[in-house]
C-alpha cells in the first residue's frame, strides 16, 4: 500500500486572499546560490522575474552532475528534483509556498490543488550521467506570496529535495543546496 503526505497549503491560502484585496504585484530581484561539495550542482536562472495575481514568475533549475561518474539520484514526487517550495528565510517548519511545475500533470505521483498537495512516497532512483544536467522549471505564483523580502529554497515536504550516491556507495548523502531568493514588491504605478 502506497503512502501518502498530505500538507495543507492554509498560510498560503490567507495570503492569496490578502494578496486579492490589494492585488499585490512582486518581482524576483536576486538568486543566489552557494557552491555545493561534491558532484552536484544546482543552478538557477529567473525565465520570467514578474509574479502577479494573474501570472506567475518562473525559475529553471538545473541540476548538474560534474564530477567524471554517473550518480544515482533518489527523491520522491517528480525526478530528478521533486517539489520545491520557498520559505522565508530564518524561518523553518513544514509550511512554505510550494513551486509549481508543469511536471506534477505528467504523473500520478503528485497532486496539487488550491487547499493542499501530496505525493506519493514511493522512491524515485536514476542516473545522471557524468558531465550532465537537467532543467525543470517551476512557478512561483504571485498569490500565494507572503510579502516581499528573501527566501530560501527548500524541499517542499522535506527541507532536503534529494540524496544521492556514486558508485556502489550504501550510503545516501543528502544534498541541500543553500538557494536564496530576493523578492521585492513592484510598484503598480508607471
């Protein structure tokens, strides 16, 4: 029997609302990103820096392998990244506002609706071949923002997206990109 995580998205939801009364527009001023240890890397690049009520910013994240041997790479929801979601920075707990992309329609692993989502706990293990790399891209929708300021990019059921392992390696090793997110409030006024 599969299990599921169920995580209600109620901060989220107040916050759209609030976001409707005064139809607060943002823009995605500033990612940055710390280099990682070992053969994982995780960039990003703002496609689209305007979040509004109507439209939502857009990130791509790219995870790339640099070291010279493939990697398996072990997550649950989608692969190879599974579901982000940005917190404001300082701080923690499970709530955070979920990142959207067009991948969660292309399985039956992910489900997300205005009041929550979940995923399936099943497992995803794969390769990524030495010297490779893979883009999703994810929404950042500008009515479920809290307000301006930093965010920091975590796992959205677990702070940790993804663990991998070269080699014949037992052991898992947790990788935890250090993202920060810069989002300021636009002004509607030309």
């Amino acid at each position: 029997m599969r299990r599921r995580h169920f995580l209600g998205l109620a901060t989220a939801t107040v916050a759209s609302l609030a976001g409707c009364m005064g139809s607060t527009e943002y823009t995605i001023t500033n990612v940055t990103v710390a280099d990682t240890t070992g053969p994982l890397s995780l960039d990003l690049t703002i496609a689209d820096a305007a979040a509004t009520i109507d439209s939502s910013a857009r990130l791509d994240v790219t995870l790339r392998n640099t070291g010279d041997k493939a990697v398996s790479v072990r997550n649950t929801g989608i692969w190879p990244l599974g579901l982000f979601g940005l917190a404001p920075s300082g701080e923690y707990g499970p709530m955070s506002l979920l990142l959207v992309s067009d991948q969660y329609a292309k399985t039956d692993r992910v489900e997300v609706s205005a009041t929550g989502a979940r995923i399936d706990d099943e497992l995803l293990v794969r390769s990524l071949d030495a010297d490779k790399s893979i883009t999703e891209q994810y929404d950042v929708q500008g009515d479920r923002l809290s307000g301006p300021g930093t965010y920091t990019l975590r796992g959205f059921f677990d702070e940790t997206p993804l663990t991998y392992r070269t080699g014949n390696a037992e052991d898992w090793i947790e990788f935890y990109p250090k993202v920060t997110i810069d989002i300021e409030k636009r002004s509607l006024l030309p």
